[in-house]
C-alpha cells in the first residue's frame, strides 16, 4: 500500500502512525505541501480535493484520514478497531467530534503562536489569542470530563479514537495550549506520547 503523506501534517501522522502500531509496511512517498505539489495534475488524479494524505491500495485510492484509518485497521484484528458496532460507533463519535469541532477548536491557538511566527506571518494577535484560547477550553473541557475516569477515549484500551484525537496536540507546546490546566487531558496525551508509534512519527523541529 503506498501512502502519500506530509509527515508535519497531524492528519499524515495519525494515519501513519496507526500503520507503524500495526506493524503494517507502507510505501511512503512525499507530497511536500509547501512546494504545492498537492496541487500537481498527477496528485489532483489521487485526491480531487487536493489534500494529504491519500492512501493506494492497488486500483483502491481513499483519501480522509479518519477512513484511511479505518481501512488500515480493518486489515488484522485489533484492538485499535474492534469488531463489534458498539465499539465502533463509539469509536466514530470521537472520530466524527475530532474532525467536525476539536480540529477547529486547536488549530486557530496553533496558528497563532506557531505558524505565525514561523511563516514570518507577523506577531501573534493578543485578541485573536484569548478568543482562540477561549474556543480551546471549551472543547478541552469536554475531554477532561470524559478522561477523569479513564486512561483511554473508548473501553480500556488505545483505540483509533486517541489517535485520531491525539494529531491535534502534535503542535500543542509551540502552540502554547494550556493543557497544564487540564491534568487528566494532559496525562493522556503524555500516555500517547510515550507510544513507540507516536514517538516515530513526531515532525521534526
Ligand atoms: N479532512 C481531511 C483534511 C486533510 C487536510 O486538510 N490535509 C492538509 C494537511 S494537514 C492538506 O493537505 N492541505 C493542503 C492544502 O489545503 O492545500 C483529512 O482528514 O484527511
């Protein structure tokens, strides 16, 4: 299977990342985003909608990460994905929440204080920054309720939902999320970080 990725992406790394759990070999080939090759005719074939990462599995091509992840898991049985539609649908709510309102609620605090200063964008906006704090705590509040009582998003073990659900953090040092106010949040992730899988698939700096 040959994944077209961008390893800084956090929607790259959950999918990668998940495969390296899995033990599931993949042909890796870049599409570096900001030389735009998103864009190219060749890629715009894999994925009309022109974003990474793309998974190719003979003539089978499936962009989104959230169901590349399912396909991958849905190779060998795993914990990561079990087969019963409890777990599953369980699985999907934190899936369907990460896409639709945790991307959403991480990415402008991130783009602030990281891809700002980084992209020489200009300063990060004081006002923008409290909002964007604002919208953080609302959906991190969220998941230190859920988290207070237990060491992973779904059952008792590591599902696809704390992958999916962990790429948002990937940038939450430089982004200057206050997780500290957010103990069970943060022991979580730390949980995830320690993963052989998290580790190797980390952007570097
Ligand atoms: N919902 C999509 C989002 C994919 C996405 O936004 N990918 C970004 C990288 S994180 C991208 O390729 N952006 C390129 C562009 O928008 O030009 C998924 O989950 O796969």
């Amino acid at each position: 299977m040959k994944l077209y990725y961008f390893p800084p992406s956090p929607n790259t790394r959950k999918v990668h990342a998940v495969a390296i759990h899995l033990n599931l070999p993949l042909d890796l080939r870049l599409v570096d985003l900001q030389k735009g090759e998103q864009r190219t005719p060749e890629f715009m074939v894999l994925n009309p909608t022109g974003r990474t990462p793309v998974l190719q599995d003979g003539d089978f091509i499936l962009w989104e990460s959230t169901a590349i992840m399912q396909y991958l898991a849905s190779q060998l049985p795993t914990p990561l994905w079990p087969n019963n539609a409890r777990s599953r649908a369980d699985i999907m709510r934190w899936q369907s929440w990460q896409l639709a309102h945790w991307y959403g609620s991480c990415q402008p605090l991130q783009f602030e204080n990281f891809v700002k200063p980084l992209l020489q964008l200009g300063e990060p906006d004081p006002q923008v920054v409290k909002e964007a704090t604002d919208r953080f705590r609302q959906e991190a509040q969220v998941l230190e309720d859920h988290l207070a009582e237990r060491a992973f998003l779904v059952g008792d073990t590591l599902t696809l939902a704390d992958f999916s659900v962990a790429s948002d953090l990937t940038y939450a040092g430089p982004g200057q999320f206050p997780l500290a106010d957010y103990p069970h949040l943060q022991a979580w992730y730390e949980r995830i970080e320690a993963l052989p899988a998290w580790q190797q698939t980390k952007p570097r700096s």
